[in-house]
C-alpha cells in the first residue's frame, strides 16, 4: 500500500471522556465492549453529580412525564383505537431522554454498569437511585396537581385519567410485577441502544418505537404510575387513596422496572462483553474498589474511583516512615514539602509523597484531552517539588489526582496507602477549605485512616516550639513530632499546661513533669499557667517565648469537628504570630464524642494529680 493510501486510512477516534466515537471494526457501528465504555464514560458524569443537580434534573424528567399521561388520556377519548391512542404516548419519553434529563428507570443501565465494574460502590448507586426517584415523584406530583386544578383536561378525558389509575390499583400486585419487569427491559434497552447510535434521528426513532410498546402491552411505568395516583388522589379528594396506590400498584411496579432494567438489560449486557470491555486507559484494575469498598462505601474507605490517579502501585515497606503530603498549589506549599522531608529525614526509612491534589468541575473532569493537559501542567509544576526531595535523604515521590472531589481524596489516598502521617495545609486557597465546600466531615462519622497534622505556616521555623498539653492521643502526637523537630533541627522545646486555680499549679507541674518524661521530652522547658483561660494563655506564652511554631492536639472533641466549628484553635491560629501545628491521632471516640465532646482524659488525669496532692498533705502531721 502506498504512503497516500496509508494516510487516507481512518483511525478510530475517540471522545473527551475517552469512550469511543467511532467503531474499531465498522466506523459507524460498534461493538458491545465499545458501547459498554460509553455507558460507563456517561456514567462517571452522572454518579457524580451532586444532590442539587440530579434532583433539578428528576424534577424536570417527572414534570416532563405529564406530558405521556396528558396526551394518552386525551386522546384515548378521541379515538377507540388502541394504537391510534398511544400515538403520542411516547412524547414525554422523547422529552427526557433526547434532552438529557433523568430519569429513574434509564439509570437501571449506567450507574449499575459502573458498580459492576467496581468503580462505584453499591451505596453510592443507592444515593443516586434515590435523590433521582424522589426528583422524578416531585415533578410527577407537580405535573398531577397541575391537571387537576389546571383546567387542562375536558370532562372526558379527566375520566380517562380516573379510570388509568383505578385501573392500575385493581390489578394483582403479581401482574404490575411482571409487566413493570418488561417496562423496564424497554427502558433500559432503550439506553443501551442510544449509546450504540451516532446521530439523533435514530435516537428519536429508537425511543419513540421502543415507548410505544408501552401502552400497547399493556405495560406499567413507576413515574407515569405515580402521577397517575396523585392525579386520583387530588381529584377525589380522599388521602387515603394514596397508601393503597403505593403499596398495591406503584411499589409492585418500582420493583419490576428495577428488576428489568438491572438483570434483563445490565448484567446480561454486561456478560456480553468481553475482558477488554473497559480498555481505557484511566480505568485500571489496580484502581478498582475493594470488596469492603464496594459494599460499604465511605464506611469502609472510598466510594467512587478518582478520574484522574497517576500513583503508582505501592509496595509498602513496614520499616519506613511514610508522610503523605496532598497539596492543591505546589508554587505555594513548598515550604510543606520541605517541613515534611526534615521529619521524614529524622527516620532510618524516611518517605515522602506529594500528592498534588487538582479539583476539577466534573465537565472537565469527564475528558481525557482536559486530563492529558491538567496531568502535564501539574507534572511540569512538581518539578521543583521533586528538586526539593533530592536535598534530603528520603525516598520521595510525586503523583497527580484529578476529581470533582478535593478533601475526600486524601482520605481515599490515606486508607489506600497507609502512611504513618498525613501532612498537609491550611488557609485560603488549600485544601483544607475545600472540607466545607464539600461538606464532608469524615472525621464525624469514621475514624481517621491514619495520624493528621495540619498546618498553619507561616515560615515553619522549627527553633523555639510551644507545646501546650493536657495528655491525650493527639498530645502524643505533637510530643512525636516535636521529638524529630527537636532531632534534626535542634529545637527549643517548651511544654505548657493550664489549670483552672492557683491551687492546681502544684498538680499542674507534676502532671507537666511526668508527661515530658513519658514523651521523651525531658529537656523541655515546663510552664504551668494558673490562669484557667487556655486560649489567653496559649497566646500569652507564645508571644512571651517568641515562639515560631506553636503545636496543638486536636482535644477530645476532635480536630476536624473544631476546625470547622471555628473554635479554640482557629482564635489561637489568628493571634499567635507563629505557625501553627494541629495534631489529630485515629482514636475510638464516638460520634457523639467527636461531635460534642466528653470528659477528656486529660481531665480525668488532672483530677488524679489533685488527688495526689490533697492526699500528700492530708498525711503531713499537724502541728
């Protein structure tokens, strides 16, 4: 063949989201595998949209469903044939799935595919299932309130109306069942077709023949069923309609349109295909969920695959130290980096990942050319990150993660890698105020993967450290890290603690005394404040000291929950001049202890102290 012919050969292309555009083998048919990875390219934008939107979008795919039951009623009064009548019964159809809206039974195909997968777990499925189903029944029920009070139907065709949803209700919950099943089966095939078909004329065929079948057998579609029985229960008057409707005749119907569309369309689908079904390159198996993962979800670790994870595969060794870094700005978090290596340094097996962090909107997420072009920008910008490794004698890495996601991944990360210490800053513009943006505080509701230490820097001199203590995990923490500061950077070390009363001081001290001697801190300078005010003291000693790093343990209540509460230690992180270090080791407290608090165990050590006291001088003899 001559050079020309090659260039004249077409080269299968493929979409932003990387799922094919073209046929391998035919360019304008493809094959199972290829409209598999459709299904899961629009998949990933769908699963991970958040409430607001997919609630918006059922809304407008239930509202949308007033239209089939609009017109089938209408003209079922109009004609006395049967398929004349269901002409336009797949008008509402048409409406949601050519102009993207939602709808329940259409994701019976792409969010299963994606769990199937084990790229999303089985509860994620389930919170999509659910804010879609009840987006849809909303704008069902504004659609019915909409013909019963709007004037919209004649007397005829409003009798029609009454007559589809009794008649639905009489019919055996077994029957609704099976035919609910095969509705279903339509749906989902539907959605499997549109994927399989390039050009919108064949989409509105498909879906226009496909819904016909609907009403022509006699089928049972769960959105057009609920309108139905709203519709009824407006027009009589009579609420105790509705528990009958749902139990007897929507329920029944629910579960046969979820069975169709997930065993009859999905997994047989799904066996169809091959090994190769999902031969994009961001989709490896090292990337998939766990077991535990799938099942579980965010009780157990993570609940969705990030789109973007360049790491590589880690091999753990159990005598190296390891932090975990995740960035969102490597120009401005190099001194972060630097902190991390000078800890890692102070270990016989230092390791250091910088893990840069890259929140995209989903839209941008979704394509693999917006991928390539984020993934080099962010390469090209650990350059120097890496230059910072190669001064210290740690083994460092770097990796890059792209996702609609920002805080959650590092807690992805964390629990996937296992790093002894979690490393990372806070302030505006950095990761950690993307905590609230997602609301997401897994610190509530899941025990920490592994120790966090989040930083407030401002220069990260390590030369004069002030660590206020009342015992506690998270106190052993900072007492940890103060340990290799004071190793590798030959740190001033102070130790404060606050008691409530002139009286306790003598308590206060030997508590303070102890705690140096059991953390290894025997050095350290000890400073017992009477004052009661923790806060005011903090402040106060920092500034007496001159201290450029004040360190803090995230308490009983916990750092996360107090971080976004705005509480003590945001005040202390504004006044002090210093950085400021907040320190959170995985414990077993509760919610409610994480949430509220509870009587600490540095509260219950103190007591002891005073014990102690009283009872010394209740020995002494009298005079």
């Amino acid at each position: 063949m001559s050079d020309d012919d090659d260039s004249a050969v077409e080269i299968p292309q493929r979409a932003e989201s990387g799922a094919p555009a073209y046929g391998t083998v035919m360019p304008d048919r493809f094959s199972s595998d290829e409209v598999f990875q459709r299904v899961v390219a629009d998949a990933d934008h769908e699963i991970t949209s958040g409430t607001r939107e997919l609630f918006f979008s059922a809304l407008a795919g239930g509202f949308s469903i007033t239209l089939t039951f609009l017109v089938y009623a209408s003209m079922s009064t109009k004609t006395e044939s049967d398929i004349v009548a269901a002409l336009l019964y797949p008008l509402g159809f048409i409406y949601i799935i050519i102009g993207g809206y939602q709808l329940y039974t259409e994701n019976t195909l792409p969010p299963v595919a994606l769990v199937l997968e084990r790229l999303s777990s089985v509860p994620t499925l389930l919170r999509h299932w659910v804010i879609v189903l009840a987006g849809n029944f909303a704008g069902g029920a504004l659609g019915a309130v909409a013909l019963a009070y709007g004037g919209v139907f004649d007397a005829q065709s409003a009798e029609m109306a009454i007559y589809f949803a009794e008649k639905g209700i009489e019919t055996p919950a077994t029957s609704l069942f099976f035919k609910g099943t095969f509705a279903g089966l339509v749906v989902a095939g539907v959605v499997w077709i549109n994927f399989a078909v390039r050009d919108t004329t064949s989409r509105l065929l498909v879906v226009y023949l496909a819904f016909l079948t609907v009403p022509l057998g006699n089928l049972f579609h769960v959105v057009v069923s609920f309108t139905e029985v709203v519709y009824l229960t407006l027009v009589l008057g009579d609420v105790g309609v509705i528990f009958p409707a749902m139990t007897q005749f929507v329920i029944p119907v629910l579960l046969g349109n979820t069975l169709g569309g997930v065993l009859l369309v999905t997994v047989v689908n799904y066996y169809q295909t091959s090994e190769r079904r999902l031969d994009i390159d961001r989709y490896e198996n090292t990337r998939r969920l766990s077991v535990r993962e799938w099942l579980l979800g965010s009780l157990s670790g993570r609940t969705y695959v990030p789109v973007v994870d360049t790491v590589e595969t880690i091999v753990r060794d159990e005598d190296s130290y390891r932090i975990l870094v995740p960035i969102a700005n490597p120009r401005t978090e190099s001194q972060l980096v630097e902190f991390a290596c000078a800890l890692a340094e102070t270990k016989e097996k230092g390791q250091v990942h910088v893990v840069h962090i890259v929140q995209a909107p989903q839209h941008v997420a979704d394509s693999s050319g917006h991928d390539d072009r984020i993934v080099g920008e962010s390469d090209r910008l650990l350059e120097d990150i890496r230059r910072i490794g190669d001064g210290y004698d740690v083994e460092f890495g770097t990796s890059t993660i792209v996702s609609p996601r920002s805080f959650e991944e590092i807690f992805d990360r964390a629990r996937r890698t296992r790093p002894d210490l979690v490393l990372m800053g806070w302030g505006q513009d950095q990761l950690w105020t993307s905590a609230r943006a997602e609301s997401h505080l897994d610190e509530l509701t899941n025990r920490l993967p592994t120790d966090f230490l989040v930083i407030k820097d401002r220069g990260l001199d390590p030369s004069r450290i002030l660590l206020p203590t009342a015992g506690g995990p998270d106190s052993d923490l900072s007492a940890e890290v103060a340990r290799m500061l004071e190793a590798g950077a030959d740190a001033e070390i102070t130790l404060l603690h606050v008691v409530d009363d002139p009286a306790d001081r003598a308590a206060g001290e030997a508590f303070l005394s102890d705690w140096a001697n059991d953390h290894g801190l025997d050095g350290a300078e000890i400073v017992v404040d009477d004052s009661g005010d923790v806060e005011r003291a903090i402040c106060r000693t920092a500034k007496d000291l001159e201290a450029t790093i004040v360190m803090m343990g995230a308490t009983e209540r916990g750092l996360l929950s107090r971080l976004v509460r705005d509480a003590l230690h945001i005040d202390v992180a504004r006044v002090v001049e210093g950085s400021v270090l907040l320190s959170e080791r995985p414990s077993e407290r509760t919610f409610t202890e994480r949430l509220f608090g509870a009587d600490s165990a540095e509260d219950r050590r103190l007591d002891e102290y005073r014990n102690r006291e009283e009872n010394a001088e209740a020995a002494e003899p009298r005079t």
